[in-house]
C-alpha cells in the first residue's frame, strides 16, 4: 500500500448525508458519509477511521464501530460542547444542550472527567433524543473546566448521555502522532 503524507494547510470539507429519494417522503441515512477514502493512520499504521471533516485544528472521524469522535492532530479527543450535569462537580447524569439535530452515534468527550459518552436513546431516524420536558442542571464541564451553579438553560432541547468506552466506540487506545491522512 503506497501512502502518501500530506501536510494540511488549510482543508474544509462538507458533511454529506445521503437520501432516499426513491420514497415520496425522502428520509435522510442516519449514518455519515465518510471523505471518499480519506483513511487516516497514526504513526504506528493503525487505522483510526474515515475522515468526515479536516481542518487545521481537529479531524472528525467515523470510527469502525460508526461513531463520530473529534480529535486534534496531536491525536487527543478533544471537547464538545459544554456537557451539562445534574450534581454539583459534574456528576449525575449527563446531558447534551443543542438546538441541532444531531448524529445519534455522536461522542462527547468530557475533558474534565476523562471520560467519553454518547446518546443514551437514539431516535428511529438514527438521531439524538431530546427530553421532552424541561432538566434541572447544577453543574457544566467546558473544554475541561467544571462549573458549578450555573445558570439553567430555556428550552426543551437536552439530550440524555451515557459513558461509552473507547474500545465500544471503535476508538483506539492509542493514537500516537504524527496522523496520515491515506487516499485508498
């Protein structure tokens, strides 16, 4: 296999879904389209995933168990949005706050925890479940910082997470730097 390595710059790619528009009410595929071929490898030549979207900072990759997880070139999972708490400390259960529609096969990495969840209930549709009623939060971890007391969030849009494990999500272990991103 004839590898190439390729310094990034400056590189955007779109997210693409696909669609079934053989229906007369088009539904879109729950799962991520990868880079076409876009492998990426670390420097022990092991796979870590399809690359979904690359920029300077981070990499989105599709992992062999088809989540998405985000890390930055150095190989670290990175944070994702402020994850939210029930318990002081950033215990309890814990909760995602988007008004997006999100890939249900999402990681949520807590910087501060160490710890990596994704959706407790994933729709039919194969997107995140939001409660339908309001939560109570006393806690928010953002990129690794825990706060406690925090102002409660307006809205209905809190999605249930549970802890994953790397080996469950198809993350490895290890990802040591520097990564290559491989077009087979």
């Amino acid at each position: 296999m004839k590898k190439i390595i390729i310094i990034v710059l400056f590189l955007t790619f779109i997210f693409i879904s696909s669609c079934d528009m053989g229906s007369s009410n088009p539904t879109p595929n729950p799962t991520p389209i990868p880079l076409k071929n876009a492998v990426i490898y670390d420097d022990n030549d092991n796979n870590i995933g399809n690359a979904i979207f690359i920029d300077p900072y981070k990499l989105s990759i599709l992992s062999s168990n088809d989540y998405i997880y985000h890390i930055s070139w150095s190989g670290s999972l990175l944070p994702n949005d402020p994850l939210y708490f029930t318990e002081v400390d950033c215990a309890g259960t814990a909760y995602i706050y988007n008004s997006w529609i999100i890939y249900g096969k999402s990681t949520f990495y807590s910087a501060y925890l160490g710890t990596l969840f994704t959706a407790n209930t994933i729709n039919a549709d194969g997107t995140l479940y939001y409660l339908p009623g309001a939560v109570t939060v006393n806690s928010m971890d953002t990129n690794g910082a825990c706060t406690n007391g925090i102002p409660q969030p307006s809205g209905f849009n809190f999605g249930e997470l549970k802890t994953i494990t790397r080996a469950e999500a198809g993350i490895p272990a290890t990802i040591t730097p520097p990564l290559t991103i491989v077009f087979e």
